[in-house]
C-alpha cells in the first residue's frame, strides 16, 4: 500500500515516447511542474497531453512544449502561449479545442468507466458539425479537420456524443497527500487534478506535504488513492516554486 517513490525520475521511468498523458492543473495553478521536468530531462517525445492548457511562462507543460516534445494537444485554452500558437499555426502541433466543461467532463467519464455521453455543449456549432481545424499545413491551409459527432434529441433539445477520455499516465499535483495515495486540492488547482488523475491508467502525484495513512480525514480526501499509484514528495524548495501568470495588487 506503500505508494510513495524516492524521485520524480524514478516515477516517470516508464514513461515511453509517444505516451498519451492527462496532466493537471489550471493556468498556473496545482502543474506538475516536478513530474514534467522529469520527463524533460529523460527526453521523452512523441507526447500526445491531455491539458486544460498547455503551460505558459516557460512553466509547465510550455517546457515539453518549447522542446518540442509534444505532438498533439487536447484541451480548452491556448491564453497567451505564443509558442503554442507558432506550432499549431505552422502544422508542427495537432491541437483538439473543447469546451472547458465537456473536457472536464470527458476526463470524469474516462475515469469512471462511461465510454460516451451526450451534452448540449456545442451543438449547432463546429464542435458537433466537425471542421475545426486539428492541424494546419504550414501554408494556412487545413490539413487535419475534426470529424462530425452525433448528434441527439432528447425531450426536443439536441445534444452531441462525446467520448471518455483515457490516456497512459496521468500527471497532478496535490496539496497533501499520504502513502496510500489519498489526495487533498489547494483551491483552484482542485478544477482538473482530480480529473486528471482519474482518467490515467497509471497516475503520479507529487505532494507538497506528505503524511501517514490516517492523517487525513476521509471526509478530507478530494481524491481516493484507488486512482493513485505512485506518490512523490516534494523538497521544500520544489514545493516553494510557484509562478504567478499575472500579479495583482490592490491597495
């Protein structure tokens, strides 16, 4: 039951080129900075990520991103990475735009066992009619467009098919954690971790503070360890990295 694993290299050792990942976080907020760093520095590629977004700052997953390790992304926000755009513009990049709540919910469904289901996020759009461009060929042009989804009627709305989302690894930062691999979210960063982690066949977590089995309340846990299968802890300095997109002040 003892999940917890020395270093974030030793975690992400299996990890092959041409993994798909679910990665958590939002905007800056619970990345698995540690884990993705990790992954960098054995050099893996060929990576298909399953992201809110795909980092920004040179932080997160903009790190794989910037060393083109990345070959398609799945996701709901671009913001204001501009290598992300430069690639997906230029055909280097495969990108799946959904909508935030739909991914959040394909995650979920991938993680629980449901293969499909039906939403009116989207219908009467490009989401549901196909044709939103996947990959550009470099000249402004589409190479890739996506493909019509099915669309339903239900007690006279209409509602478009939507796939689960399972991948090889999954990717989260938790706030606390114990070696049976229960999870506790700091704030926003609990939006797509604990998705994140649910829809992976093998889930990493690095925790800012590890604890004993029993330290947490059950009530507590955002995140049964039933989907976690290897636990880091982080050095203080790790846990004392944190990036901020946009500074704030008031007086």
């Amino acid at each position: 039951m003892d999940k917890v694993v020395a270093t974030a290299v030793e975690a992400t050792a299996d990890v092959p080129d041409g993994a798909s990942l679910a990665v958590g976080g939002f905007g800056l907020s619970g990345v698995p900075n540690v884990l993705i760093q990790a992954l960098h520095e054995r050099g893996v590629s060929g990576l298909s990520v399953v992201s809110n977004n795909c980092g920004a700052m040179d932080s997160g997953l903009a790190v794989l991103l910037a060393a083109g390790r990345i070959t398609r992304v799945t996701g709901s926000y671009i913001g204001a990475n501009k290598e992300f755009a430069r690639q997906y513009l230029a055909g280097e990049l495969e990108v799946e735009l959904i909508p935030q709540g739909t991914l959040a919910e394909r995650l979920r469904a991938g993680g629980t066992g449901i293969p499909a289901f039906y939403t009116p996020a989207g219908v009467g759009t490009q989401v549901a009619d196909g044709g939103l461009p996947w990959r550009y060929d470099g000249s402004g042009g589409v190479a890739l467009a996506s493909p019509p989804k099915e669309v339903r009627e239900f007690d006279g709305a209409e509602y478009v098919l939507e796939r689960g989302i399972r991948t090889d690894y999954a990717l989260v930062r938790a706030a606390r954690g114990d070696r049976h691999g229960n999870l506790v979210f700091n704030k926003s960063s609990r939006n797509f971790n604990p998705l994140a982690a649910m829809a992976g066949r093998v889930t990493i977590a690095e925790v800012e503070e590890l604890v004993e089995p029993g330290d947490i309340e059950p009530g507590a846990v955002h995140l049964p360890g039933i989907f976690v299968q290897r636990v880091v802890a982080l050095t203080p300095e790790q846990v004392a990295d944190k990036r901020i997109e946009q500074r704030t002040v008031s007086n």
